[in-house]
C-alpha cells in the first residue's frame, strides 16, 4: 500500500505559478490599500506570505452600490410603523403608480383640441362587422346541418353622382378666404432692384363669390332646384350636392306581409343547380343585377359597372310561413350587392307595372335609412348604413 507523505517536509513550489499569482495579489492590495498592513510586501517569492494576500479575487471599491427599489422604498418607509402599516403603504404607492400609468394610457388617445376619441368610427363599425361575420357563419352551418342550399339574389346599387360641390364648412371658407387674400402679394424683390411695384390697397382687395358670379356673361343655374323646394323625388334633378339612390317599392322579394317595402332592384340569378342545363345557366352576377334594374324600371337607363365585384353580401333566412313555391327546397339568399352608376336615360314608368314594382325614388342616404329602419328596424338599417 502506499504510504503517507512524511509530516513536516517543505515541498517544491512552482515559481512562475505563485509569482504571477504574488504579482495578481500585489496589484490588488495596493489598490486597496492592503498594502500598507502588509510587512511582507517586499518578498513576493517567499512561502510566509498570506494565503489570502496571494490567492485573494475580491475586489472592493470606495463608492456605495446603488439602492434596489425594494431597499429604496424600505428605506423611505418610517421605521416606526408597524409592518402591517408598512405593507399597507406600499400597497398604495403600487396603487398609485398604476392609477398615474393609466392616466398616462388614456391621455395618448385623446390628443386632438376638442378631446374626440381617436378611431372610434373604425372601432363602431368593427365591433358591428365581427359579429355580422359570426352571425354569417351560424347560418353556413345551420345550412350544412340540415342539408340545404342558398339562393343567390343579387341587388343594384343604382347612384347618381353629385352634379355640383358641396358647400364648403365654415372654417374651409375662411381658409380660402385668407389663402385669395395672401397671393395678392405675389412675389417680394428687393428694393434696390425696382422691380417691386407702388403697393395700393385696391391691389389686395378679395372679390367674393356674388361679385365674381356678377361678372359672368350668363346666369348660372342655381343650386336648389325646384324639386327641392316641392319634395319631389321621382327626378334626379334633386339634392345635387350630393348621391342620389335609386329605389323600388315592391313585394318581389317574398314578404309576409301584404304591403310592398323600399328595397334596390334585385332578381335570382340563374346559376342554380337545378339550372344548369338551361341557356342561362352561365350568367354572371354583374349580368343579373343589370337584369335587375332593366326588369324593374326598364331598359331605358344607361349604367356604367366600375367593378365586376360586389361591394357587401348579406345573409336572409326564409321564413317558415312563406309560401312552399317560393322557399322551395333552399334555407334562405345570399345577397350580392353590386354598385353601378347612372349614365343617361331615365327610369320608364310604363314598365314598372311589369315588374311588380308599384312606385319608385331617387332617395340620399338619410332618406333610405329613415324608410328601411321604419319597415325593417334598426339592424338593417346599420346594414344599409355602411353599404351607402
């Protein structure tokens, strides 16, 4: 076996090893002034000198650590309170710093002059749109459950343009009035070039909108027209400041109820399975809805389509007290609306008998929300809202 190292022999020490550790440690306790309580500075190779002085990593500094915030907070805590007292306290500082971030959250949104909550128009009509989406996909697979198709019905949003600009806020007057009033001055050259012409006051007077009209060599036509003043509203000639929509007053839609309803043109569109093999059966939705208005209110108006995609669908579920020929074996339509605008032509009333339309308008928007809110409530209404 092997035998234990005689006690008290002095072994080898490997020089360049504690020299550059006597070094490390020498550097380190003159910089904090260990150095002075040392008495064997001077001989850094000998085996007397402090385990500590020579192996030693601490590094100490003069300047304090800061405080933590817990020991900062402790510290600005009375000591006389009781330790329930102090929790309490600290409760309330967290209180406090949370009510102050909250502030802060809430005065980020509103920054405008008058305090207005900034996107609230986006947020109202995400919040009605989500649920639509979700009220949609409950119908999808109700349909699917009881194994039955839609209808597709596709309705024309007819609208004539404005035909003159709107009348201009109080405070776009004043923009214009002053932004006339400063290109009076035109251009500023020095006055040693002579360029600059004797200022008048006449040169920065400002015409306003009767003077300039005075000066026409015709008379324009005015902007209220004469069906404004007597509430007709079977011409376009009307509201020019703003749309006009063109609606039908009928019962082609399959109502419960015996009186017709304002509603858009619209017919079934012949893409049903149970057509496939007649003529019809390739129609396009764009096609339809000009079907729609031509058997509605004639062929007489001109339209122009900007697009061959629909601008909203909605979602109608038959009612069980419909009459069998019309629900058919379908669970209800699916409504492609299609935006298209009037060109030329008019409506021809000769023909609206044919297509079982009883009376027609040329409606703004606020008139066609107060006429469907008043037949169908407020949920399409908001449906119409947003499609006009």
């Amino acid at each position: 076996p092997p035998t234990a190292p005689p006690k008290n022999v002095t072994r080898p020490i490997n020089m360049s090893f504690s020299i550059h550790q006597a070094r490390r440690s020498l550097c380190t306790a003159i910089n904090s002034k260990l150095l002075l309580q040392t008495p064997l500075a001077n001989n850094i190779t000998t085996a007397a000198l402090a385990p500590s002085l020579l192996f030693s990593t601490t590094r100490t500094f003069s300047a304090a650590k800061p405080k933590t915030a817990k020991k900062a907070a402790a510290a600005d805590t009375p000591p006389t309170l009781s330790y329930q007292a102090r929790k309490d306290l600290a409760k309330q500082k967290r209180r406090d710093a949370y009510a102050r971030k909250q502030a802060r959250l809430d005065s980020l949104k509103t920054r405008r002059d008058d305090k207005t909550d900034r996107g609230i128009l986006k947020r109202t009509f995400m919040e009605w749109y989500s649920k639509e989406i979700e009220y949609h996909a409950i119908l999808e697979r109700k349909a699917r459950q009881e194994g039955k198709p839609w209808k597709i019905r596709v309705a024309a949003l007819v609208e004539r343009l404005p035909v003159v600009t709107p009348d201009m806020e109080e405070w776009e007057r004043e923009f214009v009035d002053l932004q006339e009033y400063l290109m009076t001055f035109g251009k500023v050259y020095p006055p040693e070039t002579g360029l600059m012409p004797e200022e008048k006051e006449e040169d920065h007077v400002v015409m306003s909108d009767e003077e300039m009209l005075a000066l026409l060599p015709f008379t324009p036509a005015p902007r209220e027209t004469e069906a404004d003043a007597t509430g007709d509203v079977k011409t376009r000639d009307r509201r020019l400041k703003t749309f006009l929509y063109l609606a039908i007053r009928t019962k082609n839609e399959g109502i419960l109820s015996d009186s017709p309803r304002w509603t858009l043109p619209s017919a079934i569109a012949n893409i049903q399975a149970d057509q496939k093999d007649s003529d019809d059966a390739f129609e396009t939705l764009l096609q339809t809805a000009q079907r729609a208005v031509s058997t509605s209110i004639g062929s007489d108006l001109t339209l122009w389509c900007p697009s061959n995609a629909p601008v909203a669908i909605n979602y109608r579920v038959y009612n069980k007290n419909l009459p069998e020929e019309f629900r058919g074996k379908y669970y209800g339509e699916k409504i492609f609306f299609y935006r298209v605008q009037w060109d030329s032509g008019d409506v021809d009333e000769g023909s609206l008998a044919k297509g079982g339309v009883e009376d027609y308008a040329w409606l703004t928007k606020e008139e066609m929300l107060e006429r469907v809110e008043g037949e169908r409530g407020v949920h399409q209404a908001k449906f119409f809202k947003y499609l006009l």
